[in-house]
C-alpha cells in the first residue's frame, strides 16, 4: 500500500493516508463482512498525529457505539449527523450514537437504539452487517463502530435536541485518499489531525479514525493479493 509524504510546518515528514481509491456499495459491504470472522478485540487505530489514549485508561472507558449506515439505492453513501450546539462535541459531523445502556444487549443494539432516537431511523429498516473492534477515545469512550445497511424507503425525524442536520458523505468522497487531509493548527505544535470535508464542517475526531480503518480493510480485501482475490 502506498503512501504520499507530507511535511508539517516544521519540515517534518509524515506518512500520509494512501489506500487505492475503492468503488464501493452495498454487496462490497456484505462480501466483506460475510469473508471476515468478527474480531471484538481489534483497537482501531487513532491515525491523527496525537498522544494516543493511554492503556492503563482503558478500563475505566465508558461503552458507546455508533453506526455507520450505509445507503445503497443507486447512489452509495452514508448517512451522517451534525451535533446540536448544545450537547457534548457540539457541531461535529459524526455518525450516529452513543453511550451503552444497560437495557443493550449488545453493541449493534446501543446503535441501533441511539440511532432511532437521533434521527428517527427505525431499526427495521437497518441491516446489520458486523463490527469493526474498538475505538479508545480522549473523551473517555470505548467505541464499537458497526456498519449496516439502511433499506430504502426510509423515514428521517431528526431529535432537535440532538442533532441541528443530517448530511450524506459519498461512497466515492469516502473511499477516496485525497478526500483525507492532514491539518497542522499550529506550527509550533507537532500535533497534526486528520479530516473530510463536507458542506460547510468537517470530519475529524474519531469518526474520521472509523471511517480510515474500514477503508483500509476494504482496500486490503479488495486487493489483488487480499482474501478477495479470484
């Protein structure tokens, strides 16, 4: 897999994101998922040029989950929220979801749950298709992201005190190495994030980090030499 060079303000060098850019819909999703034995205890990769979470924090993380779904009716994309400026991560694109509930009987449940309650989505019109581990976040969460497919028609009720838009990012943006780009606030600083642009936000945070890890799994099964090749 090759990667392009990227220099931050103080000239140093960093191994920018490089996957193929990928076509994807929903039977790439389902071959996918259907080939891959789930792996709970895969730790996504934090990509941004950050401290990452120390180990010993882990265990005293808060469980959440969100869903990516994923809308295929000739035009693949996924669904996606903007925060309400009054919750935690206010105006942060992000895909929808939250924290464990003890009634949860699982990860795909939180999501589908929290999924409901921010946009309305029922969970009848939401196919599961698995898991992709787990995200340690600087909030304090352990995070299972889960990919499911969205079957058309479907209804939308944003929660006003939730979410201020829902907003769709394109399978060909998603899975597009140039659509990631790599941004240093302050030169002084080595710190550097990654984000996705999208209408008037952007994409960063752990969601960008969920979103760069299925993308390199897909690009690793998809290859010529990957699980996928025939």
């Amino acid at each position: 897999m090759s990667h392009r060079r990227e220099r931050t303000g103080r000239g140093v060098p960093r191994r920018a994101f490089g996957p193929p850019p990928l076509r994807v819909d929903a039977t790439t999703l389902r071959r996918y998922f259907a080939a891959t034995d789930p792996h709970p205890d895969v730790l996504l990769r934090n990509y941004h040029h950050e401290e990452p979470v120390a180990v010993d924090r882990h265990a005293d993380a808060r469980l959440a989950a969100v869903l990516l779904p994923f809308v295929d009716d000739g035009s693949p994309r996924f669904l996606m929220t903007r925060r309400h400026e009054s919750i935690s991560a206010p105006g942060h694109l992000c895909f929808p979801g939250g924290t464990h509930d003890t009634d949860d009987e699982h990860a795909i449940a939180t999501a589908l749950r929290e999924t409901r309650e921010e946009t309305g989505l029922a969970a009848d019109r939401i196919e599961p298709l698995g898991t992709l581990g787990r995200y340690y976040s600087h909030s304090g969460h352990e995070i299972v992201p889960v990919v499911g497919l969205v079957h058309p028609p479907y209804a939308l009720t944003p929660n006003p005190r939730e979410v201020d838009e829902i907003l769709y990012l394109s399978a060909d943006a998603a899975f597009r190495p140039h659509s990631y780009e790599l941004r240093q606030h302050d030169p002084d600083d080595p710190r550097a994030h990654y984000f996705v642009a999208l209408g008037k936000g952007a994409i960063t945070g752990p969601t960008v980090c969920i979103l760069m890890h299925l993308y390199e799994c897909l690009a690793g099964f998809l290859s010529p030499s990957g699980p996928d090749a025939s």
